[in-house]
C-alpha cells in the first residue's frame, strides 16, 4: 500500500534527508520519501501490517525531527 502524509513543522531539507533514511530501513516498509518543500513524506509498506508501521513511522518522525509531526487520519 502507499499512501502520503503531511509533516507539520519540518525545520529543514536535513532533517528531511535524516527522516527518509531513517524510516527506508524500517521493516516492511518498501520505499519512503520526504519532500521538504511540500512537507510531505510518502510511504509504500506491507498491506497487511500498514497501521501498525504507519505508528511506528510516525514515532521515528517525531524523534529524529522533535518539533514535526505526521498528520495521520
């Protein structure tokens, strides 16, 4: 499954780079990208297990990037 997410507060295109890599080496997760000009970050993982790594990406969000968070709906 893929699906985008908007980050509120992402401080720089570093953190952005930092995020991506951080989240690319998470299990089940195919592919991630983050744009920083578009404060989004999409994410391709395992269908079956998509909530449960969408939690967790949003968890590295907020500890590599303290003050961004990921909107999730």
């Amino acid at each position: 499954m893929k699906k985008s997410f908007k980050l509120e507060d992402l401080d720089c295109a570093n953190c952005a780079a930092k995020i991506e890599a951080a989240v690319s080496k998470m299990d089940g997760v195919s592919a991630c990208t983050v744009n920083f000009l578009a404060q989004k970050l999409t994410l391709e993982a395992d269908d079956d297990q998509f909530d449960e790594i969408v939690k967790k990406v949003a968890a590295t969000v907020h500890r590599v990037d303290s003050d961004c968070t990921m909107i999730v709906k």
